[in-house]
C-alpha cells in the first residue's frame, strides 16, 4: 500500500487523503485493487506479483491509447514493486447499468446503445490496434494456439466436469477436444485476441464505454471477443439482442477488412462454446475449488445459453462425448439450483458442528515422510514427482512453490489441474466422511523431489481450499522449508 500511495504523491504533487480497496473477493483474479484520493484528484491503484502480467497490461494501454482507443491512462508504475496507478474511470460497469436499465428481458433502450457502442469499437482494438501490437509481451502466450486451447478445454474438465460431478468418458472427451481444437485453429488468427471481453470489464463514463482487463490478450480469432461478451452468462442477453448486437458487429468489422459474414459464422460457434467451457471453469474453480459461493451463481446462465445452443446451432463437426456431457449438466437440478445453494453453504450444518483438524505438510522424499504426531495413521500421501518440475529451471531455482512466478507457472500445466482436482475429490470425500463419524484429525501430505516447488504449491492449494469448509480447522507445514530456514 505504502507504494501506491507513494506513486500517486510524486505524480500529482500531493498525498492520498483517503484509501479505499475494492473489488475484495468479488473478483476473479488475484490483484489488489485501491482507489487512491486527495482533495482535488482520484486514482486507482494495482497491486499485482506477476511481473510479465503488469508490464503486458501497463505496454497495451499504452499502444491503445496511441490508437486513440477509450482505456485508462498510466499514471506512474513500479514493475519491480508490483504496483502501477492508473486514471479512475469511476464505478458503473457495462454489466451494472445493464442490470439497472431492464425489467427481465425488456432491456432499455439506453443500455442496448451502450452495447452498440461497445461492439462498435471491438473491431478497432482486433484490427487497427492488433497491425502493430508487440505480441512479444503477451502473457502467457503470444497466441490463442493449440496450447492456449488446450488449457482452456482441460479448465473445463478438471474443475467444473469433474468437480460438478458430470460423468464423462475421458479418452472419449479428449477425441471430442481434439477435433474442435483442430477446427478453431483454421479460423483466421492475425487479430488481437482481447480474452476477457465482456460486461464487467466495460466501465461507462458519461455513458461512453471504456475498456480495462485486457493484460491477458494476445492473437487469435475474430469471433472469440464476440462471444465472450454476447454470452456473458449473468448479463443474460436475449437471443433476439445478442443476434442485433452481432450484426452490428459485422458490419463495423467490415469496415476494417474485408470480410465475409458466411465464413466468420462457420467458426462463430465453436467460439461460443470454448468461451462457454472457459468460463465455466472459472467458476468451478473459484466456486467448487475455492468454495467462494457468488461465482456458482452465473451457472445457471451458463446453462441456459448451453441449452439454447444445443437447440439451435448445429455445429459442422461431431463432438459427442462433449454434447453428452453438456446434456448431463443440463438434466442437473443441483447445478440449475447453485444460485440458492450457495448462499445456503455459508450457514454452518448443525450436524457438521464438531471440528475436524486436517493437517496438511510438503515435504521431500529424499527425507522421509512427515510423522504422524496425532497418533491416528492413515490420510493421504500424494506423490507430485510425476508433475513437470519448476526446480529444473535457473529463474526457479531460488523461489518456492508460495511465490508467484511458480504458482502461475504450475497453473499454466494441465497435468497439474488434473491431479489436484483428483487429489482434492479425494480428500474433500474424507473430510464429509470424517465430520459425520466425529473424528478429530486427518492428515494430507504432498512430497516431491526436493520440497521446494510442486510439493508446497500442492499443500497451500488445498489448504485455501479447504479452509473455506465449515468445520474444519487447518494446519499448514513446509517441512524441507521450515529446515531451510533454522
């Protein structure tokens, strides 16, 4: 904090008056948000350890603004802090004044203008900005490639699939993804990619739109930012508007390049489901893993756009085993009744009222296995020696698996979202299991090579997770760590 402020007195001449954080844990990623004031001026600041993350951010608004595109303006930063200050665009989101502007389906005439406004200048940061944007600074990939795809896809799978429950043929699954990820790919892909295009990332200022949250973008496919925001799940825009607001669209991109309306809806779809399938594990992620209730929310608006889709589109390639899986989620009245459930989850069961202590360790092989000081035995030991290893490379070496640059390197591997949803599944059956016997203790322990990376990554993930339980009280131990340090 004291570096914000800092920022903001050397570039207007006069201290922060008054510090407001905002956001809490509302959003999705992990930066700190502040809006930072003094008598005559406002600001807001960022707070965020992914050096590659803020300088992408802090270079495309700079390129953008070049454009004459509407983002904010770079006040001061401090990469090597993890800080930056930008303009204030104020507090009113696309989604909120959509939100205060319609009755149901009856939208406002007032706010569908915003929209045309919005999807008007999509065209403008895709093409005319994308000719000459450092791809370089991308992060974490220059492009919406196959790889990009894949995380997208395996996001999906790991923790909204299997967390949710949806029972699926994994070799068939993976067929089906292999196929779609083969189509996407012969789309055009030599545009800027924005990759969080939608409704809360959209601030209205005098009722012109401006755009934030674009540090993840990179090139790729026209038909992405569109879908992304014509199925925004909880902004829940009517088929009739979404098909109005994509003919808008076209038609403003037709003025960049020369297009051909019959050729981008070919891909339009499939584009549609990926962003879908992406958010979707968004929120099993935040919602299932994390257990923070208010993303399970937009499920159901999810589902509703799935369902309409499986009604009306038909896509040209056959995707089974995933359109199986979609009909199953539909058929879920758990999943269609998250948005009550997840308020009911806050209030603790009466049954589930006694204290279960898990304790949780990393720990490195070459030393042995942690001992069991409760004297119960049993739990779980995970091996993560199976896992691609930060260790192995020199910009690691001298970081843990607690430090940023590890954590967002390990969350970019497939392999690894798929063994901590499993390894999660497993211990979150224990501990329902446990609390209804009435045991006191369970113990979890990770091991790797070393104890430094894989292993205490492992641990801090399922502690986060598991301390939003009620009823359970967790302990953490780096046993390689707690050495290092004596």
């Amino acid at each position: 904090m004291d570096i914000l402020k800092h920022l903001f007195e050397q570039h207007f001449h006069s201290p922060a008056e008054r510090v407001q954080p905002l956001q809490g844990q509302l959003g999705g990623s992990g930066r700190k948000i502040i809006r930072l004031a003094s008598e005559k001026v406002t600001a807001i600041g960022i707070l965020y350890d992914v050096r590659e993350e803020n300088a992408a951010f802090l270079e495309f608004s700079r390129h953008f603004r070049r454009h004459g595109l509407p983002v904010p303006e770079i006040y001061a930063e401090d990469l090597n802090r993890g800080a930056y200050l930008e303009e204030d665009m104020g507090d009113t989101t696309l989604f909120e004044f959509l939100s205060k502007n319609r009755t149901a389906e009856n939208i406002a005439p007032q706010a569908v203008e915003a929209y045309r406004q919005v999807v008007a200048t999509l065209p403008r940061f895709q093409v005319e900005a994308g000719r000459d944007l450092n791809y370089k600074l991308c992060y974490p990939r220059a492009s919406f490639d196959r790889q990009s795809i894949a995380w997208d896809l395996n996001y999906f799978k790991y923790y909204f699939l299997r967390l949710a429950g949806i029972p699926f043929s994994e070799q068939a699954l993976e067929d089906d993804f292999s196929r779609l990820t083969k189509f996407l790919l012969t789309a055009a892909r030599d545009y800027f990619l924005y990759r969080d295009f939608q409704s809360r990332n959209i601030m209205l200022v005098d009722g012109h739109p401006f755009f934030l949250d674009y540090q993840g973008g990179r090139k790729g496919a026209l038909q992405y930012d569109i879908a992304s925001l014509l199925y925004d799940a909880k902004a829940d825009l009517p088929p009739e508007l979404r098909q109005q607001l994509l003919d808008h669209y076209l038609s403003k991109l037709g003025g960049h390049i020369e297009l051909n309306p019959e050729v981008f809806m070919q891909h339009y779809y499939a584009y549609v489901y990926v962003r879908i399938m992406q958010a979707l594990g968004a929120y099993g992620f935040r919602g299932f893993y994390e257990r923070k209730p208010h993303f399970l929310q937009s499920v159901p608006y999810a589902l509703k756009n799935l369902r309409w889709l499986l009604h009306n589109v038909k896509l040209p390639i056959a995707l089974p085993t995933l359109l199986d899986a979609f009909n199953s989620m539909l058929a879920s009245e758990k999943l269609w009744n998250l948005s009550s459930d997840s308020a009911a989850e806050k209030s603790p069961s009466p049954a589930l009222a006694k204290t279960l202590t898990v304790r949780i360790f990393s720990f490195s092989f070459h030393r042995g296995l942690p001992k069991d000081d409760s004297g119960n035995g049993g739990g779980f030991i995970f091996d993560g020696r199976s896992l691609p290893n930060p260790g192995r490379e020199e910009r690691f070496k001298t970081l843990t698996g607690k430090d940023a640059p590890v954590i967002d390197y390990l969350n970019q591997q497939p392999s690894v979202h798929e063994f901590l949803a499993s390894a999660t599944a497993l211990v979150d059956s224990s501990v329902s299991n446990y609390q209804q016997r009435g045991f006191n203790n369970l113990m979890v322990s990770f091991g790797c090579t070393g104890g430094q990376h894989r292993s205490v990554y492992l641990a801090e993930q399922l502690a986060k997770h598991l301390r939003s339980r009620n009823g359970v009280e967790v302990t953490l131990q780096h046993r390689e760590l707690e050495k290092s340090a004596e």
